[in-house]
C-alpha cells in the first residue's frame, strides 16, 4: 500500500509523526497550507501544532496562508489557540471569524486568484514552510494532490521548506484528475493556452526538489463533508428565475443552446441555484468554477454537465460516498487546477463565463456586499466572487429578498459595505424575481431592482428613499444621511422595517415607541 | 492630396456633406462615434445633426456610444440640444454633466474594456450607424484611424452602416501607428497573443465591407488640445513619493530596473505624476496605457521612456504642434490599439502593469471614489481604472489630500460612492506622503493612511472616528451613523471641520454656530 503512494524509496526516511514534524514549527513563522473550502487542507500538523502549544504553554504566532478555508477544526482550534497572527485569503469559520472581528487575528481579505501573485513578487511575507496534502509521492518526488489545488503549487514553490501529509483516507483514483500549471512571473509570461474547460495545460503532479521535503507525515483522515443545506421553497424558485432568464438570452441569440461555462460560487444558495438545472432542458452544461460541491455532482450524474473544472471539490456525506467510490467515472469528465487558473481573469473573460456567486446584501443601485454584516462584521471574505464578476460575460448576484424572519431585508438604500460596484453586477436574483440590469443608468437600475427583487414588505421604504433621492438629484441619487439608517435602525430596534419594532424577548412585531 | 487620402476610387461617389450624412440619423437610433479623451472624435457630423435640430425644431433623441469623452464641443452641445437619450461609456463635458445629474441624460458608465463585450454580445442597443474619423481610406476601403481608435473597429464590425469623417487636418503620418485586433467572440476565442507592449497582432486598418460605408464627409478640423494643468508643487511631491516607492521596489528585488509597464489616467494629476519620471534615474521604461498625455511624449523625447502603447493620444497646444510636426520620429515608439486591447485583464494581468489612476476621494480603509461627488453628482466616469486597478501588478491611486482649500478632505471615514474596493487599492500617494497597502488588514490600513496620506489638519478627526468605530470592533470597524457626517456637514456648513463653519460670503473660517 505505501509503496504506491510514497513511489520514491529513498523519501521513506523522511517519515515523521505529525508531532515531530509540529516541532519544526517557530514562532514568527509563515505557514502555506493546503486547503480550499475544507477540502484537501492539511490536517494533522497544524492540529500537533495546536497541541503542542497548548501542553507547552509557549507563545507562539505563525502567519497562515492557505488556497481559502481549511476544514477538520483546523481553522477553529488554531484561532482558539490564538497562534494566528496573520490569515489570508479566506475563511468560514465561527471562531475564527469571532478573532477576526475582535481584532486579534489580523485578517488580510484577497481576490482568490491573487494570494499566488503577491507570493511570486514577495509582495507578502515570504512562505517559511508549506504543508500540503497529497493522495501519493511520485517517483521524482512530486506531490499529487488530494481534493483540492488552491494555492499548494505555488506555497510548495516558493516556501522553504515542505511537510507533506501523506492521506490514505482520499482513493488514489484521483491521480491524474489535476493539471498543475504555473503561469510564471509577470512581464516574462506567455499567454496562458487554454481555451476550452477541458483543456490540459500542466502537470498531473506538483513539482519540488526532493532537498526541499522536509518530512512526510502519514495520515488517514478523510475531509471535513459539507454541511450544506438543502434546496428549498425559495431557492427553487430563485433557480426558476434564473433558468427562464438563461432561456430568454438562449432565444434572443445572445447564448448558444448550451450556455457558457458556468461558474457558482460556494454556498448553500449558489448550490441550489444550480440544483435548478437539473429539471431544466438545458444539456451539454461546462462548468469552469473554482469550488464544485453536490450539485454539480448530481448535473454530472444526469449528463447535465459535460464537462466541469474547479480547483476543489467538496461534498456531503452522502454524495461524497457515492463520487469517491466511482472516482474513475468522473476522471475524464473533471480537472481540478490551481486557484489562480481557475479565477485567473485571462481565463474567465475569454471563456465568457456566467457567474453566480452569492450576495450579504445589495442597495438600490446594485453594488453588492458579500463579506460585512451590518458594514463591520467579516462573515468569510470575498473569495473568487471579485475575480469573477468583474472578467466574466454574466455577473449574477443572487439572495433572499430577506433575512432574520424579515428583520433584515438583503436590499438596503446604500450597502453597507462594497465588495462588488454596480459596473460589475449585470444580474439580481431574489425568490421575488430577476433584474437585468445591463445597459441600465443607476436610477433605471434603483427602479428595477426595487419593483422586481425586493420584499414587498420593503418596497415602500425603498419606494420612498429613492424617490425623496432623485428630488436632490445627481447620477445616483442619494439622502446620505438617510443612507445607513436602516442598518441603525436595526441595531436600535431590532427592525429595519419602519414603524416597527421587534420585542427581543418575544421576538414578536408591536408598534414602534419611539 | 485627396488620391492619397481616399485611395478607393469607386468612394468618391460617397462622398458628402456633413449636413447629408447627418440627414440620415433618425429619431431612435443608436450612434457609435469614434472619440477617446477629445482624440480622433467623429466632429462635423455630430455637429450637423444638432444644427439640423436647431434649424427644423423636430424632436430628436439618438444613443450616443463613444469610446471615451469626445472633444470640439460635441458632447457640450448635443447635450444642450437634448438630443441624446443614453449616453456610453464616458464623458467629461460640464454641459453633459449637468444633463447627466438632472437626469435628462441616462448615462451608463462603464469600464472602458467592458463596451466592445456588449456591442459584440449584444446586449446593449444595437448600433445603427457608426461616424468615424479617418485620417486615410485604404484602396480596399478600409478605415485609418486618427489619434485614437477607441471602440471604433468594433462600432464599424457591429453598425448597420458606417459614415467616416476624413479628416485632412491630421498628418498622414499617422497611418501605421495603430494596431486593430478584435478578439473575436467570447467563448470561441484564442489567446491574445501579446506579451511585450511593442508587439504588433494586428492590422494597420478597420475592415469594412465597401458596401457598409454610406458616405463619407471630408474635414480639415484638429481635434480639440488638451487644457492639462502643469505640474505644481504639490503633484512634484506627490511624484517624488511616488519615485521613491519604486525605488524602493527596485532595492527589495520585486521590479526590475526598467521597473514594468506603466499606465496612467487622464487628468492633470497623473500626468504631473508621470512627469516626475523626468528628474529620476529610471530609463528605458515601457508604457502601456490607454490615453497617452504631454508627459509621455516628453518621457519619449527624453528617452526615458522606450515604449509606449496606448489607444488614443491627447496633447497641449504645444506639446501637439511638436509632435505631429515630426510624427514619424515617434512613429517606431508608439502603438494606438483598440481600448478592449489596451485595457484588456488578459494583457494587463499578463504584463504586470504598475497602474496609475486618480482619486476623487478615498476612505480610511482604502476604498476609492473615482467618479461621484459628494456620492451624487457624476464627475467623468470611472474610465479604464477598474480595467487597471483589479488586474494590475500595483494598484496605484493619486490625489491631493485636500481639496476646495482645505474645506473637503479626500480621505474620510467612508467613500460616497465606491468605485476601487479595497482589494484592488494597492498603494495610495498623497502630497503628505504614501502608504503601501499590500498584504494589510483594514485596521493596519487605516493606521497607515491616516498618519502618511492625511492633510494634518484632519487627522484628529480622522483618528478620532477610527478610535470610536474600534471600541465597536468588527473586521472593518464603523461608526455608520456617523460616517456620512463628514459629507453632510460639508453640505450644511461649507465644510467638513469639525468646528468650523465656512461663511460663504466671506469664505473665512468662522467658529461653528451649531
């Protein structure tokens, strides 16, 4: 068994414990870690890390790179731990995200598709070691990857050293389904050959000189499953919308009959939009995304999709069950490649993809918030969704017209963060309905969104903000001192709902006593 | 003169008036002019049709795409005529504006890289007719463009039918700078392949089938010189801290010598930045950018600069009659492309480009306002810096850090109007001085650009506000009913002092009567 996954004999020496390889750790250190939305991270060494610290008691900070957010706890006992001085680019977890906002861990929010260049130029704090899953050890050395790509190639190149977590728990079948790629410096570049989804550009394995192993660490721990939830009354209806909208673009001549590749970003709402093509006519589907959770599963499984490329691949329980014991039936219809390809905008603007990625909240204007709650809060980052929609052919932006049982309504007067500015929001999509918004001025696209995405509830608020707006006048028309009040009316009263306020105790409606 | 100009025979029985040409636009249609920053704008035609309304009275509205703002009054006086009913992707006309801001005009501002997706996709008006300026028929009847070619090949390809302006006033010279590439079809797309700025992978001309062109209108008009204001004391600051930042580079090993290509706005700022390279060390330097400005050529004459690519060219009064009098000189130096190519994410991304654009305002967390005023009010447009910016090697913003003699400060709690997030802020320069912001949180950022970019005279309230937003915590720390206020007492109080208010009569500080 080992000997087909570690194939270079003479590395058998560099097997350590997860322990031991923990030891090389130092305060002060940056860590690249492998791992993208839970999949593929390393697992053992930062949690012997964490117990490390923990029984030693010594002060220890590390600054942790990773491809976006780690699974199996790492995330949460690291934080917990408090040995995190510097996180980029992404992350999703509770008690992290709790650190974050405290100010303890210092939180660096990139495009997904950057981190890899700031490595390159040493633009950030060059990468002491990089720990990196891998299903096998070729005979050269090189480090096939697990389930995910994210930025290992890049940390393994560039750090000094690398441990590898050698994890007997992912089936060797998926050898062969990664296509390692290294765009090189910028200024000395070529143009990066792919103009298909399906295309090979690279290697099956990551490339690093065998002086550079430090030690290899054997593990049998699978991913952390996906906790996703499931479809329901409003998301189906949402994929509706979209579906029919796609269908008018297919009748009008502005997409073929197979669409563009599709990219959907992480998340519940993003996965059951795309559940909507399963009883769509829609066939011969590609997906060109960076993370492919169930959805996209089942849509390979009913030949929906075609062809589908991602840099991770996360799943539920249940499905990943049933894709991992059939792996060689999704190989030639897969390729998982580095994160800076999979959001690289050379690519994503030339394959002309369609982009739905989830939104926090959006004002009137359609400038999108996908990372801070009430304007402050870091929720998990902005991951690809930037990268996506300002290079891609269709920025989608789809959410509930409401959150918090209605306390919130996701369509507010000014957002209160901007994670995506109206020039790159071509589309909104709520249970309510669509906006196209291409070609629409701002006051076109306030009455639009407003009529056709917004909670009825929220309509006459939002009714009267623009309205009272457009009489100061301007391109985009705004009472800036009225811009925020809903968010400070909901943080006074519990509502953004006007005349309105919630009993906390009760958590029932009574009339306002202001 | 004519034979050389116009050198398809069969053409000259096109030839015709402007009052003709004009003649022929409809109520309703669509135009496509040719026209980026005043350079190579389609003029007498425009103007025709105006006077044709002026003279029957009719009511009239056409679209109106450019490339970028048009000069020779056009935009002024189509707007004062109210004949345009939605205008595309750019302005910079007072006239216009107004328009703009009353919504009279909708106006859609978009990247500059993002209008030729649209006309190609079709999802936006089709074109009916497209005027552009020619400084050469060829015998086969395609069109040399003048001193830019902006969005004109693609409104030649998509237009129904096609009248050219051919104007004698520019120097024949001309013919051979420019560079017509169209990427074809998204989706069905190869690689752009350009890997250096001084590469050539096109055409010197627009094709266009012979029967497309309707007529052509002869002219003898320069276009409109640029009213650039000269360096002043601050801008030479502000190149000063600029220089030495790439200085600094240079020493860390992350820029070559010859640093990377550069890109600068429109506007007189960057132009004043740019010309700090003048006084430097730096040579052999390589411009890729989309409006090329007196500071470039004075760059190429001094031979500090190698290369330039651009997609139009805009000087002073000066700076042009030296140019165009020996324009062949230039001719082996220079390249003009299409604004898709000039300000494509593939190319810019590839090449690694140091971006240079101007701020109207900007936030302690780094967000920048490129286009609205007081959140409202449409300034320009927010041209190709979205292009630049997110794509970019280095993310540059320029701007004085005060404005209206100190009464508005250009860095305040929160932007009006978000235009540049945070992610793509890389660096910003003030003449107080520059804080690099790669790899940093919100908070470390807000630190930074406080102490370095800040006027002195806002820095309490600067500190101040982020003081009070950090005991609310949170990732990006706000105090949201607050950070409006700077703006809304700059509207009541004539500024945005705390303490002050500004006596309009006297335009003397005075103590606040709040």
């Amino acid at each position: 068994m080992f000997a087909k996954r570690l194939r270079n004999a003479s590395l058998q020496q560099r097997l350590v414990t997860a322990r031991e390889a923990a030891g090389w750790i130092q305060d002060g250190m940056t860590l690249g870690l492998s791992g993208f939305t839970q999949a593929g991270d390393a697992k053992v060494v930062p949690r012997a890390l964490v117990d490390r610290v923990k029984q030693t008691g010594e002060q220890l900070k590390v600054n942790v790179y990773t491809g976006a957010s780690l699974g199996s706890e790492v995330d949460g006992i690291m934080a917990e731990a408090g040995i995190i001085n510097r996180r980029l680019p992404f992350q999703a977890e509770k008690r992290m995200r709790s650190k974050i906002n405290s100010g303890d861990i210092i939180y660096v929010d990139q495009h997904l598709s950057h981190t890899a260049e700031m490595v390159r130029a040493g633009t950030i704090d060059p990468i002491d070691i990089a720990i990196v899953e891998a299903v096998a050890i070729t005979e050269e050395g090189y480090i096939v990857p697990t389930t995910s790509v994210g930025n290992s190639a890049i940390f393994v190149e560039h750090a000094r050293e690398v441990i590898i977590e050698l994890n007997l728990a992912h089936p060797l079948s998926l050898e062969g389904v990664h296509d390692i790629y290294d765009v090189g410096p910028q200024g000395k570049r070529q143009p990066i050959m792919l103009t298909e989804a399906e295309q090979r550009i690279g290697t099956q394995a990551i490339q690093v000189p065998l002086e550079k192993i430090k030690g290899i660490v054997v593990t049998e721990e699978p991913d952390t499953a996906s906790s996703i939830v499931q479809p329901d009354e409003e998301t189906a209806t949402m994929a509706a919308h979209l579906i029919e909208f796609l269908r008018g673009e297919v009748k009008a001549g502005r997409l073929p009959k197979t669409l563009a590749p599709l990219q959907s970003g992480i998340g519940s709402v993003a996965n059951a939009v795309f559940h909507g093509f399963l009883a769509s006519e829609f066939t011969d589907l590609e997906v060109y995304s960076e993370v492919l959770q169930d959805a996209v599963f089942d849509l390979l499984d009913a030949d929906k999709i075609r062809f589908a490329s991602g840099c991770s691949i996360i799943l539920s329980p249940e499905k990943g069950k049933q894709v991992y014991r059939n792996f060689e039936k999704y190989k030639d219809r897969l390729i998982l490649r580095p994160q800076e390809i999979s959001n690289h905008p050379e690519i994503i603007r030339r394959l002309g993809l369609i982009a739905i990625n989830t939104a926090l909240e959006l004002d009137i204007y359609g400038n999108v918030n996908s990372t801070h709650v009430m304007g402050t809060n870091m929720m998990n980052g902005i991951g690809g969704s930037g990268d996506f929609a300002r290079n891609s052919r269709l920025g989608i932006f789809v959410t509930k017209s409401i959150a918090k049982g209605g306390k919130i309504s996701s369509i507010v007067p000014f957002v209160s963060h901007v994670d995506h500015t109206e020039h790159d929001v071509d589309v909104i999509v709520t249970e309510q309905g669509i906006a196209d918004l291409r070609g629409l001025s701002p006051r076109e696209r306030a009455r639009i969104i407003i009529e056709n995405c917004a909670h009825p509830d929220y309509r006459p608020q939002l009714r009267a903000y623009f309205e009272e707006a457009c009489e100061r006048g301007g391109q985009t028309p705004h009472v800036l001192e009225k811009a925020f009040s809903w968010h400070t009316r909901f943080q006074k009263e519990g509502t953004m709902l006007e005349g309105q306020t919630i009993d906390k105790a009760t958590n029932e409606k009574e009339p306002t006593r202001v």
